[in-house]
C-alpha cells in the first residue's frame, strides 16, 4: 500500500502518533474544563499535569524511535495536509484555531515541523545548485557549506521569533480573558489558550512547568539567538520587521474586510478578539519608529476613497484597528529582551 510513498510500517507509526496525540489532546480538554470551572488550583488539576508529562515523555519517545529524514518529514506533512486542508509549512497560532476539529493532527504537523527545521538535509534542499550559484556570483569566495550553515541558523533565529509572538500572544490572550467586555466568550477563549499550548509543543513546554499560568511579563529570546550565532544584527532587525508586520497587515485586511453586521454573529465576533490579540503581539515586538510608519500607512488606508466606498457606515473594524496601536505601548512594556550584551 502506497501513499505519497508510504509503507505499511510507515501508517504503523502514524497511527501510533494519532493514538497518543489523542491522549495528550484528552488532558488538555480535562485541564481546560477545570480552568473553565475556576479549579486551576485544584488537586485534580495538579494530577492532570502529572498525566500529561508522562504522555509528553512517551511521545517524545515515539518520534525519537522513528528518526524522521528530510523524506519523512515532507511525506507526513503533505499526506497530513491532503487530508485536513491545513497548510503544512503554515505555524500560525491563528491557523490552529481556525481548524480547531483538527487540533490532534495538527499537533503532529507542528512537531513535524520542528523536525524538519532542526534538519540539515531540509536546510540543504533549500540551497539548489541555481540558488547556490547565483549567490556566488554576488559573494565571493562563499562556500556551499557555509550558505547551508546560514540558512540553518535562519531557521533557529525564526523559530526563537515564531515562540517571541506567540509567546506574547498567549500573555495578552490571557489578559483579555478577565476583560469584562469578553464575559460572554470567556470559556471559549479559555479554549483557545489550551488549543495553541497543545498545538504548539514549543509553548507547551515553556508554560507546562508553571501548571500553563501565562505570565504578564514575556521573555523574548530571537535576539540573543542571532547575537549567540554571530548574524547581523541590521539583517536581524529587516527579518523580524518585515515578519511581524507582514503578519499583521494580513491580520489587519481580514478585519477590513468586514461589515459591521457581520459582528452580530458569535464567531465573527470570537475571531475578532483573537486576531486583536495576534496583531497587539506583533506590534508589541516591533520597534517604536517602526510602529508609527505602519500605523500611518494604515491610516491611509482607511482613508482611502477606495475603503470609504465600500466601508463608509462601518466602524468596528476600523475601531479595533486603531485600539490594537494603542495598546502598543503597554504592551510593549511585557516584553524583557533576552540580550547577550546586557
């Protein structure tokens, strides 16, 4: 049996994986009811966590024994997504909650993922002999091995970026839980906190010790990663801008979009709250002069004949839109910068 190359041992190990994929996902639900019902302190909880590290362990097991290849990796990732429409290279916090029913699968595609970007052979395909070549061209003297080597490094700085958003993401989403205007959604955005741990192993294991209390104040650690591996610092700055602000402006047009009737409807509205959240993240991590220009460019949008005419009796989105820049500053102040110069 054959499919995208897969063997017979091959959907052994997937099914090994669904099974305590599950297990792990049946936890979390038990931990999130509790936190639901104000029992996060309970003795129930406490086991629940207990549980839940010895299924963490047995599954870090489990994809230690299988040894993923590049190979693997790819075939998983494209079987996995045939299956589910969720975009295989896509590590979004927002993309797991908008394929929530898939949160087990998508577990696996997230743990897949960091694999794959741990890999050399991955970092290796990325540099084809054109890319190589024509790199060459323009550098001097650059060896294939130290290209593969930087794009390796790429991939660690974001990964450390990917966990500074979410990681920010998850304190103002934990925030917005107790707002009062938020009453009405709290269980579910209590739902939603749960669902990015679990999808997201990186975060799972940095809150996990601290029985997943969020805290107010968020350690950043992408840029002591590019300053440990010796990259630019002018480079580090364009990536981690042109990231965060292409994150937004995407968060930003699926707001735009919207009329003001459409906020009638619960999960309208729901998804409005966690994309305020998602673009509060972004911009608390961009720099102040940064944060001004796209605020401005923003607002020329807004002004545009070309929205007014479409959006002219509509205001929440707009409103939204502009809330999320003011919050930037106390948001901002979550952030403790991990630095190797102090």
């Amino acid at each position: 049996m054959e499919v995208y190359g897969f063997n017979l041992d091959d959907f052994k190990i997937l099914e090994t994986l669904l099974q305590i994929s599950t297990e792990i996902s049946n936890i979390y639900d038990e931990l999130c009811e509790l936190e639901i019902k104000n029992q996060k302190d309970s003795k129930e909880y406490r086991e629940l966590l207990t549980k839940l590290h010895i299924l963490i362990k047995k599954e870090n097991i489990e994809y230690q024994k299988k040894q993923f290849t590049y190979d693997d990796c790819m075939k998983y990732l494209r079987l996995l997504e045939s299956k589910t429409s969720i975009p295989g290279m896509d590590n979004r916090i927002t993309t797991s909650l908008k394929h929530y029913e898939n949160r087990i699968i998508r577990r696996i595609m997230i743990n897949i993922l960091n694999i794959l970007d741990k890999n050399k052979d991955f970092h290796q395909k990325v540099i084809d002999n054109g890319l190589a070549n024509a790199i060459s061209n323009i550098i001097e003297n650059l060896k294939t091995e130290d290209l593969v080597k930087s794009v390796g490094n790429s991939a660690q700085i974001q990964t450390a970026l990917d966990n500074d958003i979410h990681s920010m993401f998850l304190s103002i989403l934990e925030e917005s839980i107790s707002y009062k205007n938020n009453e009405k959604y709290r269980n579910e955005l209590i739902q939603a906190k749960y669902c990015i741990l679990y999808t997201h192993k990186n975060m799972e294991s940095m809150f996990i010790h601290s029985s997943f209390n969020i805290p107010d104040e968020v350690y950043t650690s992408s840029k002591m990663i590019n300053q440990l591996l010796n990259q630019a610092e002018m480079a580090y700055r364009f990536i981690k801008f042109m990231k965060l602000k292409s994150e937004a402006r995407q968060d930003i047009n699926v707001l735009l979009t919207l009329n003001d009737s459409e906020y009638e409807k619960h999960n309208i509205f729901f998804s409005s709250i966690i994309i305020t959240c998602h673009i509060r993240a972004l911009l608390s991590l961009m720099e102040d002069r940064d944060v001004n220009d796209f605020n401005q460019e923003i607002h020329d949008i807004l002004e545009s004949p070309k929205y007014l005419e479409k959006h002219q009796n509509d205001r929440i989105s707009e409103s939204i839109v502009i809330n999320s820049f003011k919050y930037f500053k106390n948001d901002k102040a979550k952030a403790r910068i991990l630095s190797t110069k102090g």
